[in-house]
C-alpha cells in the first residue's frame, strides 16, 4: 500500500500552492502545520527535514522536496492524467515560462516590499526600497494582466499549475502591496482578480475557506 505523502506547511505561506494542488489532484496527504510565529521552523527536528528552516516541504516516500514550484511541478507530472500540466510540447514550455515569472518577476518585488515594511527590523528598512519594488511589480504584473485578456486560465482553456502559482502570487501582492495595482493600472487589477477567481471557482467550499483564512493570516503580518 502506498504511503500517504506528507505536507508541512503554514497556511499564510506558499505553502498555499502544494495544497492546492494537492487537492485539485484529489490526493489524499497527511498535513504537518509547522507554526512560524512560535518559531517552529528553526527547530532541529524541522531543520533536519530543510536545512533553510522553510515550508512548504513534501514527503514522498524518500522523496524530501522543498520550494513551493518545485513540489507543485513534481505533484502534477506524477499524475499527468490530471491534466495540470500540458502534453503538448509548446503549452508545457507556456507553463514553464509562466511558473518562473512568477517566481522570479512577481515575486521578488513582493518579498522587497515585506521585508522594508513587516519582516527587517525597523531600523533597517529602507522605504526608498518598497517605492523601487512597488513600481517593479507595477511593470511586471502588467505584462501578465495583459496577457490574460480575453483568457481565462493562464495557457490553454483548463487550469494548469502556472494558475495555482500566479494566483496565490496575485492574492499576496493584493496583501502586501495594496498600491501595486493603483491607477494607472485599474483595468489590470480587475484582470488579476478574475484569475484569483477562476481558481477559486475550480475549489470546493473547504478550499475556499483555506483561501481566505490564509488572506486573513497574511494580513495578521505571518507572511513568510
């Protein structure tokens, strides 16, 4: 009989994304809650899983898989009857693209922004730094916001894993950067909106609710 795999996780964190994919692939896991605010991942015990103190990591087996992408990435190509990530060649390599923009476009101005207002120490924030990172993520999301005119999903008319990622992204930026999406950029943010909600719309009423109390955690000041 095979294990079932093991997720430790935060709620207010990317660990929003293995969940969720977890849940749209209708994967039975066990969820080990590894609380950040009491410190919990500096713990040795916790150490010894990922050594960067980080959720979320996976379990399978002897698998031990740490970075939000990469475990979102592993989950769908494991079951790829699933259909979160493309067959075709073409619409992969789409959903590739879009998975490290994210990472690397979206959210690196995001993490700029939480550690000059929430997570530095107040005397080494700059706040020169959340203006650059503010009008980094306004360029960037803008690109994105415009590819999702007239779409639905990300690449092709089905979810895929670059939805999953982008949307908890774009529900972040909405916590953390309030003025990213400031005009002139109105008709975009309805954009980012509509993907939030397509994404959603694809998760029973629980998932829903994990969603918004995951907002909510966020904007206790839990980021990590």
């Amino acid at each position: 009989m095979e294990k079932r795999m093991r997720l430790y996780e935060f709620a207010p964190t990317r660990s929003i994304r293995a969940r969720w994919t977890l849940q749209e692939l209708g994967v039975d896991f066990e969820s080990v809650t590894v609380n950040l605010v009491a410190g919990e991942h500096r713990r040795p015990e916790f150490l010894k899983i990922n050594p960067a103190g980080r959720v979320p990591v996976l379990v399978d087996d002897d698998l031990v898989l740490t970075e939000s992408v990469a475990i979102v990435l592993y989950l769908a190509e494991k079951y790829p009857h699933k259909g979160l990530v493309p067959t075709d060649l073409k619409q992969r390599a789409q959903v590739n693209r879009w998975l490290l923009f994210a990472a690397t476009e979206l959210e690196q101005p995001l993490w700029r922004i939480s550690r000059h207002t929430v997570l530095y120490p107040a005397h080494l924030r700059l706040p020169a730094e959340v203006s650059l990172a503010r009008q980094d993520f306004r360029e960037m999301v803008a690109v994105l916001e415009e590819h999702m005119q007239g779409r639905q999903f990300i690449v092709g008319t089905t979810v895929t894993v670059a939805d999953l990622v982008c949307a908890y992204t774009l529900d972040w930026a909405a916590d953390v950067c309030a003025a990213a999406c400031a005009p002139p950029h109105r008709r975009g943010a309805r954009q980012s909106q509509r993907l939030i909600g397509s994404v959603r719309g694809r998760l029973a009423s629980e998932r829903q609710q994990v969603f918004s109390s995951c907002s909510v955690s966020r904007r206790r000041g839990c980021s990590a």
